[in-house]
C-alpha cells in the first residue's frame, strides 16, 4: 500500500486532557467529523524567536496525523495527514 502525505494547514478544535506530567489528545474535529485519536506517537516543539509551537503527531483510523497547537493563540492545526 501507498502513502499518501497531504499538507492541510486547517484549524481543528481539539479534546485533551492534562495533569502534572502528562498531556493526552482524545480527539479531534475537522470538517464536523470527529476523529478519536488512538495513539499520540511523537512530539516535539518548534522554536521561532520565542514563539513556540507544539507538534504532536497521532493515529486515528489508520492514518497518520500532525496536529499543532499555539499556546499564545490556543489555536489547534492540522498540519498535514498520512493516508495508507
């Protein structure tokens, strides 16, 4: 099977929950669909100037995505997505 890699750049609202030491993404909405989000699989953070960015790419229904949250803005993204 191929992959297929698209790049979205969509604003999403997002479902997560926090504690001291831990962050979990339970869903997101896109397009009024709703995507739960079985596995958060890396993360990293983006630095420009003091701006920082927060990607986390996660699974849901077989497919890959990077959702990215500005903790200035509070806006959520979806980045781009990995369709098998």
């Amino acid at each position: 099977m191929e992959e297929v890699k698209t790049t979205l750049g969509e604003p999403v609202k997002v479902i997560a929950s926090f504690s001291p030491h831990k962050f979990k993404i339970h869903f997101f909405n896109w397009k009024e669909r709703t995507y739960p989000v079985e596995s958060m699989n890396l993360f990293h953070i983006e630095r420009d100037g003091s701006k920082k960015l927060y990607h986390f790419a996660v699974s849901s229904r077989g497919n890959s995505y990077e959702l990215v949250f500005d903790p200035v803005t509070l806006d959520w993204v979806l980045a781009d997505m990995v369709q098998v």
